[in-house]
C-alpha cells in the first residue's frame, strides 16, 4: 500500500463470495464477459474461496487451488480466466475504499467536517528542485 493509502479495518474480513459477486454486478460488462465471470465464480472460485475472507486469500492458498485445478479435469485456458478474476476482485478493494474515503473528504460534502485534515486526499505541494546548468 502506497504512503497515504487508507483502508477500512474490516474491509478484508468480507467473505470472497458475496465480495465478488457483487464486484461482478456492480460492473459494465458485456453480456458474454458479464455470463463468463458469473460461471468461473460459481464453479471456480466460490467453492474454494467463497467463504474465505478476501483478506486471508494467500498466495500458498491459490497456488494449491491452482494446482488441483487440473487434476479435477479444469483445463489451462478455464484455470487461467479464473485466476485472472481472482487476481482482479481483491485488487479492487483498496480503489473502492478509496474512492469511498474521497466521496466524504471533499470539501462541501456532508461528512467532511468528521474526517481530520490529515485523512483528506490532498496532494502534497512540490517543491522545485534546484536549478539546472545548461
């Protein structure tokens, strides 16, 4: 996590099922892509990680999923379009609290007055870096 990045503390205790299920319906998909990602989460991804809270999803965890896939008759092509959505709902937590967190640190927002300075999403100022001979 970047300097400045901030999370919920529960945002990781979701379980991965009802988290991915609606990171599906919340997006604008393609029929097809939209019926694709509901597939490989039904009989890919929920029954080993629907459960599991997004945050405990481990790299040793997925790599045993991984390797079973294939011995369960899943071919490479399938294994890897479930990977790559797998990969790609945790990932969005962090930009979907955050822009969360930025709905309530604008100025003129109603909650804004709740949030202290330091948690507002501004930019640092630069400062100009020394002068260059040419």
């Amino acid at each position: 996590m970047r300097r400045g990045d901030r999370h919920a503390p529960d945002a990781g205790k979701a379980p991965f099922g009802p988290y991915a299920a609606a990171w599906i319906r919340e997006r604008e998909l393609a029929t097809t892509a939209r019926q694709l990602h509901g597939s490989l989460l039904r009989h890919h991804l929920d029954p080993a990680f629907g459960a599991v809270g997004v945050a405990e999803i481990s790299p040793p965890l997925v790599r045993r999923w991984r390797a079973d896939k294939p011995a369960a008759g899943t071919g490479p092509t399938t294994v890897a379009k479930a990977y790559a959505l797998l990969r790609a709902i945790p990932a969005a937590i962090v930009p979907d609290i955050r822009e969360h967190l930025k709905r309530y640190a604008e100025p003129g927002s109603r909650d804004c007055t709740s949030m202290t300075s330091a948690t507002r999403a501004t930019p640092s100022p630069r400062r100009p870096g020394p002068a260059r001979e040419s």
